[in-house]
C-alpha cells in the first residue's frame, strides 16, 4: 500500500480537473451510506470523529471503495494546529486490496473547495468577478483558487476575526502565482465585512462561528453565498434572512439535518423542506433548476460528502 502525502496530492490534482471528477461523480450512480458520526468528550472541548465510506464500479468497469477517518478539534485553533485531520484509505473496489492511504486533510481541502466551485458552476453568475472570502483558515485560498477556475474572478477580499491572518493569506495568494493562472486579480483584506458583501457577487464563508456573519439584507441582487463551515447544529455563518431571501441548494441531503445554517433553519421551521430547491446530484443530472435569472440571490451549503473524497482520492491515484 502507497502513503501519498500533501505534496503529492498538490502536485497531482488542478481545480479545472478536479471539479469535472466531481461533476462525474455527483452523476453517477455511486453508493455512500450514512456517515458515522461521533461526539468525544475531551474536558471542556468536544471533538468529533468521522467515518464516512463510498464506493463504485460494477463487475468489469474499474472499481474503488473509500473511506476516510476525520477528526475534528475546534480547540485546535489555540493549539496553532489545524481544526481538522483526515486519513483517506482507497481500496480495490473488486478486491478490498488496500492501494493507498492518503493525506485526507489535505485532499479535504481540495475536495471541498472543488465542491463549491461545482455548485457555483450552476449557480453563481456567469459574470462573476467580485468575491468576498469569510475566514482566514486553512480552507481560504483553497476556495479562492476554486471559484477561480469556474468563475472570471478579477477582485478578492479576505475578512477575518483576526485580520492578521487575513493578511498572511493574502500575501500566500499574492506569493503563490495568484488565484488563476494567466489572470491578475487584486487581493484586499478588509476590516468592514458589509461593504465588502454589499459589492460581492460571491461570497464564500468557511468559519467556526457560533453565530452569523453574513446578514441576508447585505447581500445584492444576483449575489451567491457559498457556506462552507458551520458543521453542527450550534454554528451559523448567515442569518434566517439569507435562507429566506435565496434559492437554497446543499451538496447532499445529509445537509438537511447536519450541520449549521440550513440544518438549523428547519429544525427552528424558520424555513421549510420546500425552501430547499435541490442537491448538488440535482444540479448535475439536470433534475434541479440553478440559477432562473441575473437577479437571483443563490446559496449552497456543504457539509461534505463521502463521494467527493472517493472522487478526489481517485483522481489523485490516477495521476500519480
């Protein structure tokens, strides 16, 4: 069995191309059950361990399973260690033969930045050219690079609690050849979140926080609000306003129940299941109605799913 580690993935996977091996795949008929999800009482902290299993191919086409192992510290942050760890395992999906065990914390990023830039692909403007990046963690310039690859991003500002961060982020992008190749883009940190969204044409939040960030009432006509963090029942990124204002869409249906923001909107009935307009299979397949015109506000929220790492996980081993 091959270890692959981040840099190998890095060096393996692109947005263009990761984004079509997720499109495949929320169009094809692949098996993820239910994830396992565990609360683990560590003092006044509460981890989370996730296991989450998929699987495809039929008998004589290539065949994978996968599975990957997350934890989830939110201390973390004040440990100067990231939130979130993974392990993914890909297997022979005729065998069971372990081929490899992957750096999942790092092909998590790729996988959820691509899944956004997928959704956003059917739901943000054609036009796009002004983003709005909520948070400064891992996961930021990630997202930026992604939407950049489906979108004409030419304008990025980065708020964060912490607009020190902020600027470290901006300052990798800057460093690292930009958010797209062969295009020049202006990279801000601002400190006055509002103006920031009332100008955005998408806005992307991947935080922990506890409570929203993104008001409804900031957010322009044909705008997109992409949410990314918030994966329990505890946390919101946006208001009740942003879910009742826009055509809301999730990655899978698990989004229904876990997670913060839309999860929580229905359980509190600020919102109904018909307030949902599809999942990210929907959109793909053709069965769900993105964006209907140039005015629409549009929302996705993801809170991960097993397809997307059996996809990407994949798409790293077939490069390698």
């Amino acid at each position: 069995m091959r270890v692959i580690s981040a840099a190998e993935i890095d060096a393996a996977l692109s947005f263009p191309a990761l984004i079509e091996a997720l499109r495949r795949a929320f169009a094809a008929e692949l098996v993820a059950p239910e994830r396992h999800h565990h609360s683990i009482a560590r003092g006044d902290e509460t981890a989370t361990l996730l296991l989450m299993p998929a699987w495809t191919g039929h008998v004589g086409e290539p065949a994978y399973l996968a599975t990957k192992l997350a934890t989830v510290f939110s201390g973390n942050a004040a440990r100067g260690k990231p939130s979130v760890y993974a392990t993914t395992v890909l297997m022979d999906g005729g065998t069971g033969e372990p081929l490899a065990a992957m750096d999942g914390t790092r092909l998590t990023l790729w996988r959820t930045a691509a899944t956004s830039a997928l959704a956003a692909s059917y739901l943000a403007r054609q036009d796009a050219a002004r983003l709005v990046m909520v948070g400064a963690g891992a996961l930021a310039p990630f997202l930026i690079r992604a939407h950049a690859a489906v979108r004409p991003i030419c304008e990025v500002a980065i708020w964060n609690h912490n607009a020190a961060r902020a600027r470290e982020v901006a300052a990798r992008l800057s460093q690292g050849g930009g958010i797209a190749e062969g295009r020049e883009a202006t990279i801000s940190v601002v400190e006055d979140l509002e103006s920031a969204c009332r100008d955005a044409d998408i806005v992307a939040c991947a935080t922990l926080s506890r409570t929203p960030l993104v008001r409804g009432e900031w957010l322009k006509a044909g705008a997109h609000l992409d949410l990314v963090g918030a994966f329990n029942l505890e946390m919101r990124e946006t208001d009740d306003a942003s879910l009742r204002r826009a055509r809301v869409f999730i990655d899978t249906k698990a989004a229904l129940k876990e997670g913060g923001d839309v999860a929580v909107a229905l359980r509190d009935g600020t919102i109904t299941e018909t307030a949902v307009c599809g999942d990210l299979a929907g959109l793909v397949r053709g069965v769900a109605e993105g964006r209907s015109g140039p005015s629409d506000v549009t929302l996705f929220k993801s809170i991960g799913a097993a397809i997307e790492d059996l996809a990407a996980a994949v798409a790293v081993w077939e490069a390698i």
